[in-house]
C-alpha cells in the first residue's frame, strides 16, 4: 500500500508498518523522491552536513535491503551485501562510526575515522600506531624526496630535502641542528655532504661541539678563525695565549705552538718518552731537524746535513750571521756579553781549512793540520799609515817562520796590489845553502850573508842579460857609488880580498886565463888617480889621445933594479920626465968632487933638445 506522505522531518527509525510489501513508496529528500522499495533512485548534487550515519543494520536489516542500491551523485551505492563507491561526493563534519566504505577521487575535510579498516588494516581511536597505508600514492610528489606539510596543510616535496633509504641529504640548513644524527649515537651518523650559505653557529656547555670522525678528509675553502671572528689568514688562531697543539692519542705526547707577549713565538714538545726530534719536511724530504738536546741540522737530516747548530749549556757567546744590502757583503761575526770574544773554526781529523772565492773549488787559501801544534802564524792589521803584520806566535820561546813553494816554482814578493814584483827567490834542487838578511843594532850596518850546510859558501850576485850590479848609497834615493858591468862570455874577472892585521886589501885580476892584466878606465879625458887619506892626490895617470906609448913600471928581482920604463907600439920612445913651472927633475945622490970624463948619456930638455949628459 502506497504511503502518501511527504517526511519533511523524519524520526529515527520509519516503521516497517507503514512500508508496503515491495517497499515502492517514495520519500521526498529535498526536491528528489527517493524510492525505498526495487526502484532505483538517483540523488544528484546531495550535500549531507552534520550528518551521522550509524549502524545500517539498526534501522534497515541487510535481509531487507538486499540487492538494492542508492544512486549518490553520479555513483550508485548498494544497499544490500554489494560493495558500492562513491565519486565527486563532499562530505563535510561526518561521522562515519562502522562500515566498509570504499572512497575514490573525494575531497574529504574534517572527517574523524573511529573504527573499520583501511586497505585492510585496522584503524581504532585507541591503538591508531597498528594501523597503516599498504600502498599510499600522491601523483603530485617526485619518488627519493622527504614529504612534508606545506601551506594549508598540503603535502608536497622539494628537490632540497632526498632520501634514497640510506642517506639523507639536505642542501642546507637554517637555524639550530639539535639531537642525535645517526641510527642510535652520533659515531653511527654522517652527512656525505654538508654545505651551507649561513653562518654555522654551533653551542654546547660540554666539550666537542664541533666532532668529525672517520678517516676521510675534511675541506674549508675559506679561511678558519680559532678565538677570531675576523680572521687574516687561511688558520688563524688568536687569544690571550695563542696555542696550536699537535698530539698522539696519550694526552703527555704533544707539541705546542703557541705565541704571547712574554715569550715570543714558541714551539714547546711536552716530556715523552719516544720523542727523537721536530722534523721540516718538503714534499717528503727532510730539510731541518731541531735534536732532543737541542741540536739544530739544517739542509738535511742529521749525518747527511750541510749545517749543524750545537748548543752549549749556559752559553753566553755565540755567531751572528748577517746579511748585506746591494753593494754590501753578508758577514759571520762572534757576539755575546763578553767584552772580547774569539772566533774559532774547527776541522775534523787531520783535514785543513780551505777559503775559497767564486764557486767552491776555487781555493784561495788553506790552513793544514799540524799534530799537538803549540806555534802559529798570526796576522794583524794596522791603523792607519801603519802596515799589516804576519808573525810567528805559539809556546816555544823562538819560533821561524817557514815559507814554501811547490814543485819548483819561487817566492815572489809584490807590491802594487800584486800588480809589480819586486823580490823573488828561486828554487833551487837540493840546495843546503841559502842567503840570509839581517838587521843589526844602532851604529851596525844590516848584514847580507851566506848560509848553509857547506863549511864555505860563496855569494853570487847576477844581473840579467847585458845588465850590471849596482851598489849605491842614499836609502830610497839610490846614488850608485859602484858598478860592475857584464862582459859577454868573460872568464876573466877582478877579485878583491881583504887583508890581515899589517897587510893591505888586495884587488887582483883572475879567472881561467894564465897572465891578466888589470884595466882601470877614466871616463873621457879624465885622468886617473891615486889618492891617499885626506883625498890627497898621490899619482895621476893622465889621459892622451889615441896614445899608443905608454909608461912602464916593473919591479925587480932579488940585485935587480925596478924598472920605469917607456912601452908601445913604436920603435923608439922616449920616456919624459916633465916637471911643472920651473921645477926640475930630481934622481940620484950629489957627491961633491971632480973626476975625469968618461962619457955622455944622451937626454933632452923639456924642450925636446937633444942633450948630453956627461958622466965619469
């Protein structure tokens, strides 16, 4: 039977009573009639707020509803045992208590699920952390980004944010990074790349605020400030007491460098046992090494380095190596607080010193190893106007100074700056005899005298070429007083000899010939004298040109009367005794007497006379 009523408002349950047989009679929902009997209705554009839909059982049993539908939007949902779906339906504050809905394409705000299932897993008020999505897709997200909730309450992904179920990545981050990175401690966690354009300010009251771990290299392109803000370098460490620590895992094996106003740059190594050295290395190579007992190696390790620096306790004299601007020389000086302090060099063994200019291998001067040597040579240098001293020095009382050559090169003695030499003394195989000079006292002349091994040594003085010896008077203002000229080939010679107490010097001629005269020349028309003491003329051989005569003086044998005589290349030649002025020639002895005449000899006057000397 046909219910003709239209329910503008309906209670909870509709009486059965009043339904016919086949449930045909329509209900009015809005301006739609709908069927709640076999007929189909359709419901188009049905907004159902606050609504409540509650155990369909309680009012419309399942043996009732079977095989009938509802026509919801443009989908018709089953009444009975079928499974419906719902298309382009909002549903708006409802409540759906129990059942099995299946939803496909709604927009669903503000919808509270208080029981059933979804893709088969429960979902209760109590015990939601059970439940989950089996397969839960969003076409609007990209696989491998970290979801997350964005305006509105809209999920969306960003390229930024990645995780591949490994690795998390982040391009950045803003604000403080707190809590545990990794599984379960922080050694377990580890950011493949971490970058940022923002400042990293990391605070923690307890230690490591900053800890990377692992054996992988950590970068920073810009420069690192430790107690600056404001660094001026790649690492800058800053602070009352500026410190830099270097040290194995035991905490008493270290090295400190370390700046402060009181010490200056330091580098201090903490007290360990192994410690050998600090070691500078370049590319691997040791340059420098500074020992345990504060021996220095520079070039090399130690055995192999070209300087070493030893350290003597409580020195107070050392070397100041200094350097020289353009035009000035670096120089190696003895400093300290002693007054006066020497400069030594040592060798090794019985090697020398060598000096050398250039390049190495140019030597220029050596000093030899002398075994338990107690004497030297010491040079010293004058002031001014005062020449540069060469002496022997040592513990022996007397000491001689040796100079040798090699080979049989000489001794030259320079001036000039070497440019003239002005003494030389040659070699000489197997000499044992040598000249020597010597000073002497006031009133004593200096003595220039022969040496030697050989009981009598002579002293030979020889000129160069066609040149002779000359002996002159006058100190640096040579005035010659003696010369003796060279002869080509001469064998003959003029020896002079000294003489005994009452015997005279002697000159005599000699030399490999049998008979040798002696010349003695005048130069020009000089004559020749002979004077005694008081520079008294005694004899004068006067000179005569192109003279071929000459006076002969001879003396004679035992009975025999020395001879004057006249010699030359002439025939005859008179032999004239002229007297000066007035004055008369003098011979013989008068004897007072007459006596007959026996003869004449034949002489002339000084007027070239003949005359006749008569005698008896």
């Amino acid at each position: 039977m046909a219910v003709p009523y239209i329910f503008a408002t309906a209670t909870t349950s509709i009486p059965l009573s009043q339904l016919d047989s086949n449930f045909a009679t329509p209900i009015t929902l809005g301006n739609t009639s709908v069927y709640l009997g076999n007929t189909t209705t359709s419901v188009g554009n049905l907004t159902l707020t606050n609504a409540t839909i509650s155990t369909v059982a309680t009012t419309f049993p399942n043996s009732f509803l079977a095989n009938s539908s509802l026509t919801i939007g443009t989908t018709n949902v089953s009444l009975g045992g079928t499974t419906s779906s719902l298309a382009n339906v909002t549903l708006s504050n409802v409540t759906i208590s129990s059942g099995s809905i299946n939803i496909t394409n709604v927009s669903v705000s503000n919808i509270t699920v208080t029981g059933g299932t979804i893709d088969g897993t429960a979902i209760g008020s109590t015990s939601a952390s059970t439940g989950k999505f089996t397969t839960l897709t969003d076409s609007g997200l990209t696989s491998g980004r970290v979801n997350y909730n964005g305006t509105g309450g809209l999920l969306v992904d960003s390229a930024n944010l990645t995780f591949d179920g490994t690795i998390l990545s982040a391009t950045r981050f803003a604000g403080a990074l707190n809590g545990t990175v990794g599984a379960t401690t922080p050694s377990t966690g580890a950011f493949t790349t971490l970058s940022g354009t923002g400042q990293l300010t990391l605070t923690n009251a307890i230690d490591y605020n900053l800890y990377a771990s692992g054996a992988g290299a950590n970068y920073m392109a810009g420069s690192l400030g430790i107690g600056t803000t404001s660094p001026a370098a790649l690492l800058h460490v800053s602070s009352g007491a500026a410190k830099i620590r270097i040290g194995l895992t035991a905490s008493s094996q270290y090295t400190d460098i370390y700046r402060d106003g009181a010490t200056g740059f330091t580098i201090y190594n903490a007290a360990q046992p192994s410690f050998s050295s600090h070691i500078f290395q370049i590319t691997g190579t040791e340059y420098a090494r500074i020992g345990t007992t504060g021996t220095i190696s520079l070039g090399a390790g130690p055995g192999a380095e070209s300087l070493r620096v030893t350290p003597v306790a409580s020195a107070v004299n050392y070397y100041n190596v200094t350097g020289g601007a353009t035009g000035s020389s670096p120089y190696l000086q003895a400093s300290g607080s002693d007054t006066n302090i020497h400069s030594q060099y040592l060798s090794k063994g019985t090697f020398g010193h060598i000096f050398n200019t250039g390049s190495a291998g140019n030597f220029q001067f050596y000093i030899a190893h002398t075994a338990s040597a107690v004497n030297y040579l010491q040079a010293t240098g004058g002031a001014t106007t005062a020449g540069v001293n060469f002496s022997a020095q040592g513990s022996d009382t007397n000491i001689f100074i040796t100079y040798d050559t090699k080979g049989t090169e000489a001794h030259s003695f320079r001036t000039n700056a070497g440019a003239q030499q002005q003494f030389r003394i040659a070699h000489t195989a197997s000499a044992v005899n040598f000249l020597q000079v010597s000073g002497n006292v006031t009133g004593q002349g200096t003595v220039l005298s022969s040496q030697g091994s050989d009981a009598n040594v002579n002293m030979l003085y020889l000129a160069k070429g066609t040149g002779k010896h000359g002996f002159g008077t006058g100190g640096g203002a040579y005035t010659e007083q003696f010369a003796v000229t060279h002869t080509a080939s001469a064998v003959n010679y003029l020896q002079v000899t000294g003489n005994v107490t009452g015997f005279g010097p002697s000159i005599t001629a000699s030399g490999s010939d049998t008979n040798i005269p002696i010349y003695m020349i005048a130069k020009g028309a000089s004559p020749i004298y002979f004077i005694g003491q008081s520079n008294n003329n005694q004899f004068a051989v006067n000179m005569t040109a192109s003279a071929v005569n000459f006076a002969s003086v001879a003396g004679g044998a035992t009975g025999n009367s020395v001879t004057f005589a006249a010699q030359g290349s002439d025939t005859n030649v008179d032999l004239a005794l002229v007297p000066q002025g007035t004055g008369v020639v003098k011979f013989g002895t008068y004897t007072a007497g007459v006596i007959a005449q026996a003869g004449y000899i034949s002489i002339k006057d000084a007027g070239g006379t003949t005359r006749r000397l008569l005698v008896g």
